[in-house]
C-alpha cells in the first residue's frame, strides 16, 4: 500500500480569489513505514502574500521570487503521487488549491484526484474524536507526538508531523472511554455482595450512534491494514 502524506502553503485562504501554492511537502509512506522519499519544492505564484498568510508560514516573496513557478514543476509532482493514496489534513483546502494550479497550467489532468485517491485526516479524526478540537496542534497533544519544532507551519514539517499523527491515529489502541464507573455493581455494600451469589450487575450498553461509529472504525483498520480481525463477516 502507497500512500503521499501532503501539505502546502499558500498566498491567501481562497484559490476563487486568485490565491496560489508557494510551498508543497510530501512524504512516502509504503505498507505504513516512511521509506525517506519525498518531494519538496517552493513555488513562485507570480503574485503577493497576505500578511495573514505571511505570519502562518513566514515565507516571503523575496525568498521565491527565484522559486520555479507551478507550470515547472506540475509533472514532477503528479509523477510523484500517481497510484498513490494521499494522506492530508482538510484535504478539500489543498486538493482546491492543487487542482486549481493544474488549471491554470492547462495540464492534462485537471484535478490531482484522477491519478491518487484521498484520505482526509481531519475527517477520520473527527470519526474517532468527535466533539474535540482536531487541528493538528490538537491531535499532536492528544497522541503524544512532539511539534516543539512547529513554531510557524511549513508544508515538509507539516507532512512529517501528520505522518506521525496519521500512524499514531491509526495504528494504536483507541480509547473507548470507558472506565471502571461504567461497571458499578447494585449490591449496596461489601457484606451484601459476600452473600450475594449472584449478584445483579449494571450492564452499560453501547447506543445506536457507538455501535456505528464502532463499526466506522473497524473499516478504517481494515482499510489501512487490508484485514481486521474484529470485522464481522
């Protein structure tokens, strides 16, 4: 299994407004292990930075006024990602941005999703957190995976740490929230339940909504993994 864990930063929020990509990161993953492929390379959008932007990211128009534009480097980037399934967080805000630049490039693929498919982890987070905040400063702190080094964001750094997220989300054992609290016996004291030799226990059982969102997860596992034990057949 091929997956491209993929990031860009761009000059503004809004390609419809004329906004282009001056940065994009991607990395290899192959059967869930980083195989130290990537593609890396900052663009020239032939146009200014917002300031708000410019504080996200802290890339100027000084510094990629040398940068080649996206026309130069459009194959090398499709050639990079064929086949694969790409890994990125809001996929809709990157694969926009993407697509509009083969646009405007008047490349034979008009949108990236006709050569990879897409996994958005801020969709799967959502699935396995939901009510949370799942930004990925947020999923770092809840799975443990360090971003001291992200103090202005940068599509390679950005890549590395969803890798890390995206596999950590992925890979580990998922907290059910469930606790002890959740399995109190009625026996109201301890000399009761000594003579009690069946004792009626609280059985908390799972809603409709757990029950599905169980089974959501369940397809994810066998989805990354190819097979899931837990799937029911």
């Amino acid at each position: 299994m091929r997956q491209i864990v993929l990031d860009t930063e761009t000059t503004g929020l809004e390609p419809r407004q004329g906004h282009r990509i001056i940065e994009i990161g991607a990395l290899e993953l192959i059967d869930r292990q980083l195989t130290g492929r990537q593609f890396h390379v900052y663009i020239n959008p032939e146009r200014e930075i917002e300031q708000g932007a410019l504080e996200v990211h802290g890339i100027t128009e000084e510094f990629l006024r040398d940068k080649p534009r996206f026309a130069e480097i459009a194959d090398d980037l499709i050639s990079f990602v064929d086949g694969a399934e790409l890994v990125i967080h809001n996929a809709p805000f990157d694969i926009g941005f993407i697509d509009n630049e083969l646009s405007l490039t008047g490349h034979e693929y008009t949108s990236i999703t006709a050569i990879s498919t897409v996994l958005d982890t801020l969709e799967l987070a959502k699935d396995l957190h939901p009510g949370q905040r799942n930004s990925l400063d947020a999923l770092c702190k809840r799975h443990d995976v360090d971003n001291s080094s992200r103090t202005l964001h940068g599509a390679l750094l950005d890549a590395e740490i969803l890798a890390d997220v995206y596999l950590a989300m992925t890979g580990g054992q998922v907290d059910l929230g469930l606790s002890l609290e959740s399995t109190v016996s009625t026996v109201e004291d301890d000399e009761a339940a000594a003579h009690t030799e069946h004792p009626d226990l609280f059985v908390l059982k799972a809603s409709d909504e757990e029950l599905a969102q169980h089974e959501a997860r369940l397809k994810d596992i066998e989805k990354q993994s190819g097979h899931c034990l837990y799937t029911r057949t």
